[in-house]
C-alpha cells in the first residue's frame, strides 16, 4: 500500500466521526492498540526533541525500507504517533521523503491540537523524515 492509499484510509476513518471528542478518542484507541516499545528502545537517542511528551522513535532499515516503532507516555501524543507509523512504516527512505503527508490538514489534527502538541507532532515527522535521510545515503 502507498503512502498515499494509507493517507486516504485514515482520512476516511476519521470523516465517520464528526465531533472532535469522538476524534480524540480514535487516536487514543489507536495508541492504545499500538504495540509496545521493547524497553531496550527506551533510550536518551530514541527521544525526540520537542515534544512536551516523552515520546521515543525506533527506526530499523531492512531490504530497503525503514520500519519505525514508538511509543508515548501520553495518550493523545501515542496515537499521533501510531498513525505516523501507519502512513510511513515499511516504506522506501525515498518514498517518505518525497510524501506530502496531506492526513493531517484533512482529518482537522493540526488545528485541533494545542501549539506544543502541534510542536510536537512536527518534530515527530522531522525526526522520521531525518531518519529516511540517513537510510537514503547507506
């Protein structure tokens, strides 16, 4: 699946719920249905500079594409996470750093989410975006 198929996808899932609370409450859903980060992830190097939230990003390359795990220690911010995960995961360094990660202006994330918060979900798509950078090079 695309980039842009998996975009498309989260967009129509959350166009079923047109209340922001019930928004809310899918992205703790889907952090909450997120795997959990292997303890030995749980590091200084993995933590991503600003969020407000500790929030730790694992990225592995393998046959040519990065696949990320991560984890949150705050809900919201966990199922932020899980759906950068879900657009961008198993992916081609090149692919995600060419995609225009559109979801989160239609599903309404950005305006609904306080300015660290919003801070943070902007350093999450730059660390992974740092990451397919690194992987692009090898």
């Amino acid at each position: 699946m695309t980039i842009n198929e998996r975009q498309d996808a989260i967009i129509e899932e959350f166009q079923d719920f047109d209340d922001w609370m019930d928004k809310y409450q899918l992205l703790i859903d889907l952090g909450n249905d997120q795997e959990p980060l292997d303890e030995k992830y749980k590091t200084e190097s993995n933590l991503i500079e600003g969020c407000q939230s500790r929030v730790w990003l694992q990225a592995d390359y393998e046959d040519g594409k990065i696949h990320f795990q991560a984890e949150s220690d705050a809900l919201i911010v966990k199922g932020i996470v899980s759906l950068l995960i879900r657009v961008l995961d198993d992916q081609t360094p090149q692919d995600i750093l060419d995609a225009d990660l559109y979801f989160i202006e239609k599903i309404g994330l950005r305006e609904h989410l306080s300015p660290t918060r919003s801070n943070g979900l902007l350093a999450m798509v730059k660390q992974m975006r740092t990451y397919a950078l690194a992987f692009s090079v090898k």
